[in-house]
C-alpha cells in the first residue's frame, strides 16, 4: 500500500508543472505575429522601425511584422490565432466587441485623427464647421469619414439636404475638375500628395479638421486578446515596450533620417521627401508635443466615438468600450 502510495505521489510530482492554473510559471510565448491595419507607409513608421533596429530582439521577442491592406483584418487574425497583436481602428475594435469579440486595446497610436477633408480656400471659405453647408462634400458611404461626417452634420445641426454628398473612389478627378469641394484624404499621407499636386497648378489648399470642430472619432490602436494577456502576460509587455519605445525614436526629430531609411525600405515608390514631410505631420497627430505619452489611451474620445456609432446605427446598443481600454501599458 505503501509502494502504491509512493508512485501515485511520484506521478503527480511529475504531472503537477503541466497544470497552468495551480500557480505554475506561465510559459512565455517568444514567437508572434503583428499584423498592421494598412500598407508599409510613413504611417505605420514605428512598426516597421521595430522590426528594423532590433527592439523586439531586445526583449527576447521573434516579432513578424506583417503588412495590412484591404484584404486583411487584423481582428479576425487575432480570433483565428493567426496573429497575437495587431492595428484596428474604434470603429473596427467596437464592432468586433458588439459582436462579442474578445479583443482589447493595449495602446492608442493616434491622438487625434488624420482622416481630414482637403478643399480650396480661395473658392470655398471655410472658417466654422456650419460653412459646409451648399458644399459638395466627398464621402466614402460605408467608410469612417462618412461616420464622422454624418456626426459633424447631426452636431452642428446640418440637414443632409443642405449639403452634397458625393461618391468618392480612389480617383481624385472629381476633386481636381472641382466637381467636389470638399475631398476626404488622411493628411499625413494623400493631404501631402493633393497638395503638391494643386500647388504645382498655383493652387493653395486648406483642411477641414473634424477634431478641432469636436468631433474625436480614433484611428489606429495596438490591439490584442484577453487570452493573450491571461496566458502570456510578460510577452504582451515586453511587445507594448518594445514598441513604444521605437515609435518614440521613429518620431524624434533627431532620428528622422534614420527613420525615412528605413520606411524607403519598405516604400520604394514614395520619395524620401514626400516621406521626411509625412512623417513631421504624423508626428504631430502621435506626439503632439514632448510631454505627450506615446500611446496614451483617451476614454473620453473613445466613449465618444461608442456614442456615435450608436447614435447611426452602426451597433445596436453600448458595449462599455472603456471595459476594453487596457490604459496601464501605454507608459511602459
């Protein structure tokens, strides 16, 4: 009985490391995928810029940066477990919660928006939110900037038929034949492009900001899933330092050139220029200034943008967003 007793305990001796949840060290995952929400670009410069110089080695961490698009969400990579991190933007993270999604955000890499609406001044003066109105203004329907659009409308009191809603594709014709005022564009990226292209004609252009008119829909935050952090604490941590920490080098105007080098690595058809300008501006919608802690998460422009997609029916009801917030990686 004895000799009996004496292999049962050997036996649990030997099977106790394999139960995870009796206080045994979690086992640290090492090799993980990042999959980004769009195309290598001065955009996504920090990701590509960790990956580059080593500071995801420097944490002991195999990171595979993997390239966004249209094709790709990097939600449902998350949910598949095809990738461990990933870029989304509220819109994408709140829909994905309203269906029962268990991602979270870790880090906010935009602190306001650069989804813009290029126009030009001498022909059109804009100097309030209520002057859009008799204005032909592009929208993508089914796309963010037709979200914030319609929310700019309903706060400032616009009736849709005092303003023209225009179709617009990724042709820029419409704008440039100025059948269209007013042209949706990011403005650290095609704002840049446009307006070469309209001061080469000796043309001057402006931008109508929807966060200066208090309309603070967010872009682009890291994301992953409760199970990552549960099962891999120290990995997610080490990914979000990591970085963060490039993202604030990528964005130090100290290391610009080091920084338009490496995103000319990955985007051989942009001139260093056109990159060197396109980061200054994307650094001023990250880092608005040095005080500014890279990917600081902003409940209230995250409740903000839960309130409106409510409010157009674009989710049946609240989801607590703010539940989902994970503000305590953002200074690591």
């Amino acid at each position: 009985m004895r000799n009996k007793a004496v292999i049962v305990l050997s036996l649990l001796t030997m099977l106790f490391p394999a139960f995870t949840g009796c206080g045994g060290k979690q086992e640290e995952m090492t090799k993980i995928s990042y999959r980004l929400k769009w195309l290598f670009n001065a955009s996504v410069a920090g990701d590509m810029y960790a990956g580059a110089h080593g500071f995801f080695e420097k944490e002991g961490l195999e990171v595979e940066v993997k390239e966004g698009g249209p094709e790709r969400d990097a939600i449902k990579e998350l949910e598949m477990g095809h990738a461990q991190f990933g870029v989304a933007s509220a819109d994408q993270v709140i829909r994905a919660v309203s269906k029962g999604a268990p991602v979270v955000v870790l880090a906010q890499l935009f602190q306001a928006n650069p989804l813009q609406w290029i126009y030009r001044p001498a022909e059109n003066e804009i100097k309030k939110p209520e002057d859009i109105r008799g204005k032909v203004i592009g929208i993508t329907f089914g796309g963010n900037d037709e979200t914030i659009m319609r929310a700019i409308l309903a706060k400032y009191g616009i009736k849709e038929n005092e303003v023209n809603l225009f179709s617009v594709r990724y042709d820029y014709t419409p704008f440039y034949e100025k059948k269209v005022a007013l042209w949706p564009v990011y403005r650290n990226a095609q704002g840049i492009i446009i307006g070469d292209q309209l001061a080469k004609a000796g043309e001057a252009t402006a931008f109508f900001d929807p966060d200066a008119s208090g309309i603070r829909f967010v872009a682009n935050s890291v994301i992953t899933t409760e199970k990552m952090i549960k099962e891999h604490p120290e990995t997610v941590k080490k990914f979000v330092s990591a970085l963060m920490k490039a993202w604030n080098e990528a964005l130090n105007p100290a290391d610009s050139d080091k920084a338009v080098e490496t995103v000319r690595k990955f985007d051989r058809d942009t001139s260093a220029d056109v990159i060197r300008r396109q980061l200054e501006i994307t650094r001023q919608f990250m880092k608005p200034s040095d005080k500014t802690v890279f990917g600081a998460i902003d409940i209230a422009a995250w409740k903000q943008t839960e309130s409106i997609m409510v409010e157009q029916k674009l989710i049946p009801a609240p989801v607590d967003i703010e539940k989902r917030l994970k503000t305590e990686y953002a200074g690591l």
